[in-house]
C-alpha cells in the first residue's frame, strides 16, 4: 500500500459521480466500465503537443487529454522497459514484483491486474509489446510481439504460435486491437484491453508513408546539449550520447547504411531491421535514405557539425515514428466514438517512461533526470467524472493497477504499494493524504548506455539521488532554480537542513515500502 495515501474505495454506480443525463446516457452509465489502456515505448513528454508544442503536433493523443485529464507530474519507478511494465501490472515497486531489469523473467504466477479484473468478470485482452520474457497469464486473448520486436513485417507470438503480417507495425497492433473489439470480445461483458505499441523505440524506423515528413525542419537544440557533467559523476561516465559514434550508431541509429562502412550495429541493421523490408517497402527507403547517405559520406562532417546534424536526424526519425502513433490514436478514439463506447470506456494514455530528446546531449532513458524519470499521462473520461483539464499532483505508474481496480469496483488488495488515481478524477485538487514525494531504483548496470545503479527521492521541489554499487555519488538538485538540473548541490553550504530533511523521507520511503537496499545503505 502506497506510504502516503490511505485507499478508499469509491463505488462508481454511486449518486456522486453520476451525471444528469438522458435515458440513453443512464443506461451506458448503468454498465460496468470498460478501460482501454495504450502504452507506448520510450514515448516521452517533450514529443507530445499537449504538453511541448515545439516540435511536433499529435492531435488526436491531445483529443483525449482535451476530453479528459493530463497529469503533469507523472513518473515511473524504474525508467526502463520491461521493469516498467511490471510496475503496471502489479502495482508494485521493481524489488516487490521481482522484475529488476530487462533480462530476468517475469514472474507471471504471481497477483495481477489483470488476474483480479479477469476474477471480477472482466474480458483481458493484451496486444503488442509484452518484453517481460515470460509468457502472457490471465488474459482471455493475447497476441505479442517477441522480444522489441520489429517495425516491419513483425512477428506475433500466440497462444497457437507464431505469425508474421506484413506492413508496419503500429498499423498491425491497431488492426488486431480494433478486430478484438469489434469482432472477438463478448460484447455482453465489460473488458479491459492493454494496447501495447512498439514505437518509439530505438532504432526510431518510420512508416514509409511518413519518410518524407519533418525532412525540412530544423528542431531546436536544447540549451544544454553540450552539457559537460560538472558535478556529477555518474553522467559523466554514461554511453548513450548523441555526439559519440559508440553510443548513437551512424548506420544502425540513423540509417547511414553503405558499402564497407562497418560500425558497432552496422550488422545489427543490415541483417536485422532492414532485411526485414519487403521489395517495395526497401524501394520507398532506399529511395528515401540513398540521397541523404550519399550527401553525409561526401560532406565529411566532424565535431559539433557532426553532432548536431546526427541530432536532427535523430529528431526527424523519432517525430516521423509519433506521426503514425498519433495516426493510429485517432483510429482507436474514432471507433470507439462511433460505437457509442465513451460513456463507459476510460483510455489512458502513457508510456513506459521518458525519453531524451538531446538534453543533455543523450537519448535513451535510465536517469532519475525529469526526461526519463517523467512519462506523458492523460486520461479520456466519460462524463460521469465531472473532473477535466490539468492534475498536478504526484503520480506513478505502480498507481495505474489500483486505478483500474476501483474504475472496475474492485477492492485494491492491500499489498499494492501503488494509489488510485480516482479521487484525483472526483476532485478539483488533491485530498488530503496524497503522497507528497516519490520513490525510485534503477539496476540494470553493469548494462547497455552503462547508467549506474542509484535510487531517490523527489519532492514537488526537490531531488535526491544516490548512485552506488562500483560508485559512491549524492546529487541533490533544486527543481524550481534548476529545472534542467545541472547544478549539484550535494555538500554544498546551505543547504544542510534541506539535505537532512530530503535523507529521512529516503529513508521513510525505503522502510515504508520494504526496499531491502537500506540495509546495504543504511541512512
């Protein structure tokens, strides 16, 4: 149960949460409610209009924050893929359901969402990336892509074993969502469906439709792309910077695939990826990329030319990626409106966590920072919760199973550390209780883009961090003076009381949650 919150159950057949409506609206509100909820893959806030109108526009992911809620404090517990979707799932930390990292096994014996939902009378239905290296459990349908799994012509494991389909595949998880919908599920029955898309993850592979999209902007640099690290060891010591050739692959990352050129993934793309193409999807990306491999190769770019113009195409093929999940959102929202289901659907919308879209010059996620640690989350809500616009409290993602818990009027088991996210959608501000701070743990290193171990807390203002393991760091960052944080205040005068205060909530935190790193790090 989450340390700061006492959980309440608020029964959604109740008179307080009921609008005035006509007979029709009466019936729709008289069903058990239906949750559709659609995660992306290192999809973060920065490349989401509602949120950061600079560079790319999603209309359709920001019609349901307009129909609904946008959170602007949502984080995750752990800012990597697998252990993410794990918190989801159990509504626990990464120590409590065991999946630390993305190469142990997920236990799927163990309690559930979707097994509690499924016990109530719900219909699960799980579709996309799954990566947590175990196989589905408590779901009545489930077709996921192995692995990452691929953006063209993926493969899909089943219950009857493996299929491939053609095309891309955030169209492909669409269609065979939209097929559940509308031909699969008992339509007597209330259901849950975890729509799970591949994109944006690495190596960013648009549609070929969109391969020609953002070719003539330029994205702004962030201020602090040519951050140095001063203060802050761990960041110093990372692998996931644009700039290095080691870290952001020319050929693998960005497509800059030539004869004789060979690179770290070079052969992970030319024989992965890219092989993949069929005929006519590699005579539309070969007659997309040749021209922009032959310009690169003759130009000879080195130092900050070359890291700036490696950040615009990295920019240009992220973007591209959203442009069809944006696509594909609105296909899901349309039929759903079309089908009369929003007056008893709830659609989330969040990602598995942040990303870094060149601040600090990096890509990738793992940090504690505000980039990775934070995740974009709205919610569509029919007209029964009264509660619309912005919702600034703090939120986590192990807050995402008790939510769907009590949105379906089922008790929230106690040992779920996670808080419904319901009294936020019933009220205008916060009630009283709600978590003041947040705890996280990264562990995956020794480890790709080499993030050191650390764990943390955030309050509304500030932030503290410990990386330990084959390092011994503090960093402690003042969110208000510093947003970018690039000034480490740890040990410095002044600020003492500050650094007292935010230890004790750590050390709140680890005991209240049962974080067996305390005894290693006692505090």
């Amino acid at each position: 149960m989450d340390p700061s919150y006492t959980k309440l159950i608020y029964p959604l057949a109740g008179a307080a949460v009921l609008a005035s409506c006509s007979v029709s609206k009466n019936e729709n509100l008289s069903k058990p409610l239906n949750i559709v909820y659609i995660m992306t893959d290192d999809h973060t806030r920065q490349m989401m209009s509602c949120y950061d109108s600079r560079h790319v526009e999603t209309p359709n992911l920001d019609r349901i924050a307009e129909n609904g809620v946008r959170f602007t404090n949502a984080y995750v517990a752990n800012s990597i893929s697998a252990p993410s979707r794990a918190c989801l799932l159990t509504g626990k930390h990464s120590h409590k359901n065991g999946k630390i990292d993305n190469i142990s096994s997920f236990d799927g014996g163990q309690q559930t969402v979707q097994q509690l939902l499924k016990q109530a009378g719900y219909q699960t239905a799980m579709i996309g990336k799954w990566h947590l290296d175990s196989q589905p459990t408590n779901f009545d349908h489930w077709e996921i892509l192995p692995g990452q799994g691929s953006y063209y012509n993926p493969d899909f494991i089943t219950p009857e074993g493996r299929k491939r389909y053609n095309g891309y595949v955030t169209n492909i998880i669409t269609d065979l969502s939209l097929n559940w919908l509308d031909n699969e599920r008992d339509k007597d029955k209330p259901f849950v469906l975890f729509l799970h898309h591949k994109v944006a993850h690495r190596n960013w592979m648009a549609d070929t439709t969109h391969l020609k999209l953002y070719e003539d902007k330029t994205f702004e640099l962030p201020s602090n792309f040519y951050d140095n690290y001063e203060g802050r060891v761990a960041a110093q010591q990372q692998e996931m910077s644009i700039a290095s050739d080691h870290d952001m692959d020319i050929v693998n990352d960005l497509k800059m695939l030539k004869p004789g050129v060979k690179t770290r993934l070079s052969n992970a793309y030319e024989h992965g990826e890219y092989a993949r193409l069929d005929s006519a999807q590699k005579v539309a990306w070969d007659n997309h990329y040749q021209p922009i491999i032959d310009e690169f190769y003759a130009a000879g770019l080195t130092g900050k030319e070359l890291a700036e113009w490696k950040y615009q195409r990295y920019m240009r093929d992220y973007a591209k990626t959203i442009k069809s999940l944006d696509e594909n959102i609105g296909r899901v929202l349309d039929y759903l409106e079309e089908n009369n289901m929003l007056e008893n659907t709830v659609i989330f919308y969040t990602s598995d966590q942040g990303f870094y879209m060149g601040e600090h010059g990096w890509f990738d996620k793992r940090f504690m920072y505000e980039e990775s640690f934070s995740t974009p989350l709205v919610m569509q809500l029919p007209s029964r919760f009264k509660k619309r616009g912005i919702i600034d409290a703090l939120v986590q993602n192990i807050d995402f199973a008790p939510t769907m818990l009590e949105l379906a009027g089922v008790e929230v088991p106690s040992d779920i550390q996670g808080a419904s996210l319901l009294p936020l959608l019933k009220n205008s501000k916060a009630p009283r209780g709600w978590r003041k701070s947040l705890y996280y743990h990264y562990y995956e290193f020794p480890g790709e883009h080499a993030v050191k171990r650390h764990y943390g807390v955030k309050t509304e203002r500030y932030k503290l961090i410990h990386f330990y393991d084959n390092i011994d760091e503090w960093e402690l960052f003042d969110l208000h003076a510093d947003p970018a944080e690039m000034n480490n205040l740890y040990g410095k005068k002044g600020y003492e009381d500050i650094t007292r205060d935010l230890r004790a909530e750590l050390k709140r935190l680890q005991e209240s949650y049962d974080d067996p790193i305390r005894h290693k790090f006692p505090l």
